[in-house]
C-alpha cells in the first residue's frame, strides 16, 4: 500500500506537466492558426476573386445591423460617464467648466473605440461565426475547395473589410450620440452649459488618430477571430453553438489585448 501511494503520488507531477503542455500546445495552435487566417485575408485583399457585391452586403449586414443597438448602448455609457465625472469633479472642485473638454478627451481617445467594440463584438462576432460555422457542418466551405476557391477569399476578406469599414462607422456614430447624451446629463443635473460643455481645447490631433486606430484594429479582430472560429466548426448545431461562443469570447479578449498594446504605444508616440 505504501508503495503505491508513493508511485501515485509520483506520477500526479508528471499528469499535471502533461496537462500543462497539452494546453500550451492548444494555444499555440490556435495562435498559429490564427496568424495564418490572418495573413492569407491580407493576402486575398489585394490579389482574392471575390464576387461583386459581398462587401456591400456584409457592411449592409454589419452596419444596418449594428447602428441602433450602438447608439443606444454608447448614449447609456455616454450619460453613466459624464454624471460619475461632474459627481467626483464637484467633490474637488465647483467649477465644471473643464468637464465636457475632460470627458471629450476621455471618449475621443478611448472609451469610444474600448468600450463600444465589446457590444459591437457580441452582435458582429457571433454574427460571423454562425454564418460560416453553418457552412462548414452543411459542406459548403468543401464545395468552395473543390471548385479551387479558398473559403478565405470568398468568406473571410468580405466579411474583414466590411467589419473594419462599418465597425469604425459605427463606433464614431455611436461616440457622436454618447457625446451628446454626456452633454445632456451634464446640462440637467450640473447646470453645464452645451456650448461649455463642447469644449475641444483639450483635445489634439493624437487623440484623434489613437481613437480611429483602436476602432480600425478592434474591427479587423472582431472579424479575423469570429471568421476563425467559424471556419474551426465541427459537428452539428452543437458545434455552431460552441463556435459562436468562442467567438465572442476570443474577440472580447482580442480587444482587451490590443487595447493594452495600442494604448501603451500611444502612449509613447501620441501622449495625452
């Protein structure tokens, strides 16, 4: 009995190494998998045989889809934003004639881009990962390969530039209503003037190119990761679910990883 407790125990180090390595080889292979996505839709962007009217349809699609539920959502954040700022500047200071230029600076350079990619990563990724999830487990994407058509070019690149070119419309939509529903709660409840509070005299050139670059990056991932996942699908209606799932998570954490990066070169090349 002692000696094989003592085996046992030996052996649960070796397990625990084994499980370890099995999940970094997991990643790695998604990691891998992903670059590769990524670079071949980069690939087909310039040199791909798409057929007319898939971008158009896809940003119809990700635009139309998208706008309401944007603006809504961002006006929400955009009223909880500037009343949080006028409750703590008023505990400081009575003059609140630096709230609108602060919180201006705040959205432009961040929380725009930040906060309305993650709504716009549930509605858009989950979109695009169903879609081609469900081609693949109907043998849409082999009927693709068998004709010489790489799914990438015909699902992936439409659904990447429609994704970055409606995902920044959308966003700047959605921080123009979230602007103006910060201004509203600031005239109400801390008797701030709208012309006052429109103050861009904080604001700089490099808050501007930071906040457009975070929305240009944010869409491309949300479409690269969401497009992967879909075309990773196994199984049936069960493995779409899953897909979608993975999708949204993956894309949210995408956004989160380049929120650190974009904002740490910003930062450096652009300071606040």
């Amino acid at each position: 009995m002692t000696t094989a407790t003592a085996e046992s125990q030996a052996s649960e180090p070796d397990d625990l190494d084994d499980v370890e390595e099995s999940q970094l080889e997991f990643y790695a292979r998604e990691i891998k998998d992903l670059v590769g996505v990524f670079s071949r839709t980069l690939y087909y962007c310039v040199r791909g045989k798409r057929e007319k009217g898939d971008i158009a349809a896809q940003m119809y699609a990700i635009g139309n889809g998208s706008m309401f539920f944007m603006c809504v959502t961002m006006a929400f954040i955009g009223a909880i934003v500037a009343y949080q700022m006028g409750l703590q500047t008023k505990k400081i200071i009575p003059d609140m004639s630096l709230l609108g230029a602060t919180f201006l600076k705040l959205q432009v350079r961040d929380l725009i881009a930040s906060v309305g990619a993650m709504p716009l990563a549930t509605r858009v990724g989950a979109g695009i990962a169903a879609e081609i999830g469900s081609m693949v487990v109907t043998e849409q994407t082999d009927a693709l390969r068998m004709s010489a058509a790489d799914p990438v070019d015909f699902l992936v690149v439409p659904r990447f530039i429609a994704s970055v070119i409606m995902g920044t419309v959308v966003l700047c939509v959605g921080g123009g209503v979230g602007i103006f529903s910060g201004m509203l709660v600031a005239m109400v409840s801390f008797d701030v003037n709208p012309n006052t509070f429109l103050n861009f005299s904080m604001l700089t050139s490099g808050d501007v190119i930071l906040g457009l670059l975070k929305m240009v990056t944010y869409g491309g991932t949300i479409a690269i990761v969401s497009s992967q996942r879909g075309l990773r699908t196994f199984g049936g209606s069960e493995g779409v679910g899953i897909a979608t799932t993975e999708a949204v998570v993956g894309s949210l954490f995408g956004i989160i990883v380049w929120q650190f990066i974009l904002s740490a070169i910003g930062y450096v090349l652009l300071p606040a």
